[in-house]
C-alpha cells in the first residue's frame, strides 16, 4: 500500500531547517515578539533589565514576558505547562529561540514582577491609543468574579467565627462532662480513658486559642472577613460555585474594537461601588470630557423610596455581552 511518508529518524539530514522556518510569516507570535521588544523592560521596573558583569546569567525578562503572554493568550495559566510547552510547541520555540526556563523560574517571574506587569498592561493601552484603536464613545463596565487560591474553609467572617467559638466550648463542655463520668462510674468505657479525653481537650483549648488570635485580628482590621492563604481575597456569590474565595476583577471594554481599556482588582463582594470610578478611570486614559457607559444592573444603587426612571430601567438591563461580542 502506498502512502505519504515521513523521515527515517536515524536519517542525518545534511541541511536542517531553520527555527525560521517553524512558523509564517502572519502569526501572531511575531507580534509579541515586536512589541516586546520596542519595550523599555529597565524603565517599567522588569527585574533583571540590568544585569551585572559577574555572577551566574539570569534569563532575559523579555524572554519572560514573551512566554508569560503566549501563555496568557493560549489560556495556558500553569508554570509548569508552560515549561512543557518550550520542549513542544514550535510556536514557543521559535519565540524563545530553544529556551527552556524551568517552572520555578516562570513563577518568580510572575511573582517578582507584579508592578511591572501592571505598566507593561498600561503602555499596551497607550499603544492602543496612539493608533487610534479605540473609539472613545462607548464603554461597557462589567465585574468578573475569578476565583482565589484561598479555600472556603480558610476564610472567616464573623459570625464564622463566633460560631467556630460556640462549637468548640461545646465540645469541651462534652469532653469535660466524659471526664465527671469516668470519675462517678467504676466500670470504664471501653476506648476511652481520662487521659485522651484529657489530651482531646487540650488540642481543643489550643485550637480555641487560634480562632480567638483571628477574632481579634479581624476586630483590629476592621474588615467583615479574613483570608489566610489569600488575605486580600472574600467570601463572594458566583453565579458558578455559589458562595466562593474570590477577586471581583472590574473591566472596562470599548465598543469600537471589543479592546479592554483598563481594569482593576477588587476584593467588593458586588459591583455597586465600581460604576463612577471605573468610567472615570477609562474617561481619562481615553482622553475624552466626556463618554457613555453601559453597565447591567449590580451597578445599581438607590434609596428605599426611590424609584428608577423607565428609560433608565431599559439601560441598565440592557445585556453588555451582546454589545460587546
């Protein structure tokens, strides 16, 4: 039978292709190359633009960010998917010319580099600007809820807490009345002896302890939670997974391209706070006196007795997603 064959793998090849070859000339990763490196990575405070002369060479953080946005674009979040991808993808070979950065150097990158990030997503809105790409007139503001590293189980409100308080005295209260029982009786339980209840006890005062250090740290913040893996992140309501460890991330879309304008990461449980600031923020990055919003209604707020007028009703329950697909 006849088919297309490929190479014999123990075959030398006299002239090998080039990484130049690995991809056309319209892919997208050659616009990531280019604007990565019409970056100034000293000025926006990218760790390691400047390098010494002695000690051990760091990687480039252009080379970095390179594979940080190819990541990002691709939903390919994980470090350690991402170091994979440098032995497989040719895209990411070719972008990264056969550089092979280990996991840990991919998450320090990202940890070490928080701010830095925060400009770079700043001057590709400039960019964006510049060439005129958005339109200026028409904005929509939404909040996405994404979802913390931070367990349920370690985030507390108050009443959380107070009711943690509640069932460990009452667990004590058992423990210390098994205690009584084994006094008064003569005919021990079997597996039970005063010394675990004791021990139990005792593991039971000393989580009561714990619960109590983070009653007064929430008392002392002022805040209505804590997180203790994640501190800046809530107990919010998804749509998805109910109640979740969350960050209510606010972003700003512009009509004429469907290009976000800017964002920003809160730790609010609902949007009703977010509308002016938002619009105000996107108003002056665009330039404009003045711009039209559109937002779905957790952006309302009104008093008791007040009612929305129709045409206001009508806006607010208009669906953003449609305008902006």
């Amino acid at each position: 039978m006849r088919y297309v064959e490929g190479y014999d793998r123990k075959q030398q090849l006299l002239l090998p292709e080039s990484i130049e070859e690995y991809i056309t000339t319209d892919n997208p990763v050659r616009f990531i190359e280019a604007y990565i490196d019409g970056l100034d990575m000293a000025k926006l405070g990218f760790r390691y633009a400047v390098t010494e002369d002695t000690g051990r060479k760091p990687y480039d953080p252009a080379d970095l960010l390179k594979l940080y946005l190819y990541g990002y674009l691709n939903k390919t979040r994980s470090s350690r998917q991402l170091e994979k991808a440098t032995y497989r993808n040719l895209e990411l070979i070719w972008l990264l010319r056969k550089l092979h950065p280990d996991h840990k150097t991919i998450a320090d990158f990202r940890k070490d580099n928080t701010q830095a990030l925060k400009k770079m997503c700043r001057e590709f809105t400039l960019l964006c600007h510049h060439f005129k790409l958005f339109g200026g007139e028409l904005i929509a503001i939404d909040g996405s809820k994404f979802s913390a590293v931070n367990h349920n189980n370690r985030s507390f409100t108050k009443k959380k807490l107070l009711k943690l308080l509640q069932e460990i005295d009452a667990k004590i209260a058992a423990y210390l009345n098994g205690l009584d029982q084994q006094d008064q009786i003569e005919t021990k339980i079997p597996g039970v002896t005063a010394a675990s209840l004791q021990e139990k006890i005792t593991q039971l005062q000393a989580h009561k302890a714990e619960v109590e250090k983070l009653q007064a740290q929430l008392e002392a913040s002022g805040e209505t939670q804590i997180s203790l893996t994640d501190p800046d992140s809530r107990l919010m309501q998804t749509a998805a997974f109910g109640t979740d460890v969350c960050y209510n991330v606010q972003i700003v879309t512009d009509a004429k391209h469907k290009l976000i304008v800017t964002h920003e990461v809160t730790n609010d449980h609902n949007d009703r706070n977010q509308l002016s600031h938002m619009a105000t923020q996107a108003k002056e990055i665009l330039g404009v006196d003045e711009i039209e919003a559109t937002a779905d209604t957790g952006y309302f707020k009104k008093n008791r007795n007040q009612t929305m007028p129709r045409s206001e009703h009508h806006l607010l329950h208009s669906d953003t997603r449609e305008l902006f697909q």
